[in-house]
C-alpha cells in the first residue's frame, strides 16, 4: 500500500468521523433536549405576552368605543324638546298645560302693560312676553333651581352606594336605598333607574338615561363611569367612591369661587342699578327736568344710546364675573 491510498484513506476516516461527531454529539452532551426546554418555557412566555398585548388592546377599543357612544347620545340630546325641558324642570305638566299657562301669561302681562301704559303698542309687547318669555323663563329658572338641588345631594347617594357594595350588596339593592332613603329630586332619579331595569334596560344603558332627564356634569360622569365599568370591569365601589371625591372637590372650588368673587358681584349689580335708581329718583323729585329724556328728540337719541351701552356694560361684566367650573 502506498503513501497516497493511505493518505485518502485517513482523509475519508476524518471526514466520516466529523461527520458522525456532529449528529451525534448534540444527543449525547443534551443539547437538543435544552434547546427543546427552551422552546418549551419560551413559548407560553411570547403567547402570554400577545395575549396580554391583545387583551390591552381590546380594552382600549371597548373603552374608546364607550365614549364614542356618549358622544353620540350626548349630541342627540341637544335636541330638547317641550316635554324633555318640563321633565327637566321637574314639573307634571303636559303640552296642554303649558300652552294654556302661556297663553294665560300672555293675557294678564298684555292687559297689565296695556293698563299701565295705555299703549297698544306695549300692549302688544306685553302680550309677546308673556307668551314666550315668561314660561320659558320659568322652566329655566326651575330646571336650574333643580340641578342646584341634585349636584348637592348627589355625592351622599354615590356614597351610599359604596358603603353598600363594599358590605356586600348587589349594586341594585343600592340603587334601590337610594331611591328609598335619599331627598328628591335623587330620590326620584334613581327610582327611575330602578323602574328601568325592572323592565329589562341594562344598568350602563338606565344610568346613561339620567343625564337626558339630569342635564348637569355629575349625571354625565355618573354614567361614563358605569358604562366604561360594565365594558371593561374593575372594582366599581373604589370607582365610584373617586367619583363622589371629584364632586366634592368640584363643589367646593365653585363655592370657593363664588365667594372670592362675590365682591365683584356686588360691584357689578351697584353699577348696574345705579342709573336707573338714579333716573327714577330725579323723576320724583324733578319730573320737569328729566322728561325731556322721553319727550324731545334728543333725549330719546341720548337714552337709546345709554340704553345700549349699558346692556353692553353688564354683559361685559356677567362675563367677567361667570366662572365655569
């Protein structure tokens, strides 16, 4: 045998033990049966880590979803109509009645000014005022009269409801001591909601419906909290129990506000009142030195003008002295 056929043969024995060497090593050192562990503990770790991604992920679509459908419900009930504003303001009058109270305002206020004046032009005014302005103003000043009432007394039924849920209670067990324990206008809110789901509305759904007959911020906070609770879950008394924390806080800052700046207030209404105070009385001591205001030409130019400024004057002021809060 010479030098070369030994040569090939040493060549062919490295190569086929190399060969053998790498598959057969991995096997015996385990290295295949660490890389195989490996897989195994990684691979719940990455399929955890895309569920909890995807969970996220779809509690924040649940939640934007949420608040676009507030959104919407929100614009629809810009749109009041008679019956939503009486509810509002927290009579039982129907349609009829209220046309026959303004026509019964339109009436006595056209006859009065009428009577007074022996103008039928201000007979005719009186008439238009009464009929459009008096009610209108009235349900105003009710409705507001009434949100005042539920904003105050809201925070204490929110923490009736926690107080309940944290002893253990079903939350429409809490609704229903609030719609039996608490001071209207809550008490009769909350009855509502009661009512509501006995005929089958969801609870997201018959809070959301407060703030149509409730138009204020803490009827409007109470239902984006239970809605986005019902969609997303948590620990709904601790929720609830911050909510009542941000009224009270947001009550306090208003009546801190109205109180630094009841000075300009008092201020605004003083220059306000003023002139006219002032014209009136000259017009009981001096009636021949003020007529002339109403009676030449000049003076009814001189008291449109001052009429105008001053309208001007104390809406510059009202807006100066509003906080919204």
């Amino acid at each position: 045998m010479n030098t070369s056929t030994l040569a090939l043969a040493l060549l062919v024995m490295l190569a086929v033990g190399g060969v053998a060497y790498a598959l057969i090593y991995p096997i015996l050192s385990g290295e295949k049966r660490a890389e195989k562990r490996r897989k195994e503990f990684a691979g719940p770790t990455a399929i955890r880590s895309v569920d909890r991604e995807a969970a996220a992920r779809a509690k924040r679509g649940q939640v934007a979803q949420s608040l676009k459908e507030l959104e919407n419900r929100e614009k629809a009930r810009h749109k009041l109509t008679l019956e939503t504003r009486i509810a509002q303001a927290g009579l039982t009058w129907t349609r009829r009645t209220y046309y026959t109270v303004s026509a019964t305002a339109s009436v006595v206020t056209g006859l009065v000014l009428f009577l007074a004046s022996g103008n039928a032009a201000m007979g005719a005014a009186g008439l238009l005022v009464g009929a459009l302005g008096l009610p209108a103003w009235f349900l105003k000043r009710c409705k507001a009269k009434r949100l005042k009432t539920f904003g105050i007394a809201f925070p204490d039924a929110l923490d009736v409801i926690v107080r309940g849920i944290k002893a253990g209670l079903p939350v429409n067990d809490c609704l229903r001591i609030v719609a039996s324990e608490a001071n209207e206008p809550v008490k009769g809110e909350f009855r509502q909601i009661v009512e509501a789901q006995a005929l089958g509305l969801p609870l997201a759904d018959a809070c959301g419906k407060l703030y149509e007959r409730m138009p204020c911020a803490e009827a409007n906070f109470f239902g984006i909290v239970i809605a986005i609770q019902q969609k997303t879950g948590g620990n709904l008394s601790e929720t609830i129990a911050n909510l009542s924390r941000v009224l009270r806080e947001r009550r306090k800052m208003r009546d801190k506000v109205q109180a630094v700046s009841m000075e300009a207030r008092a201020s605004a209404a003083i220059i306000g009142t003023l002139p006219p105070a002032v014209a009136f009385l000259l017009y009981l001591t001096s009636p021949k030195y003020i007529e002339l205001l109403w009676i030449t030409q000049a003076g009814k130019l001189a008291l449109v003008c001052s009429a105008i400024w001053m309208t001007i004057g104390v809406l510059i002021m009202r807006r100066m002295i509003n906080f919204d809060i």
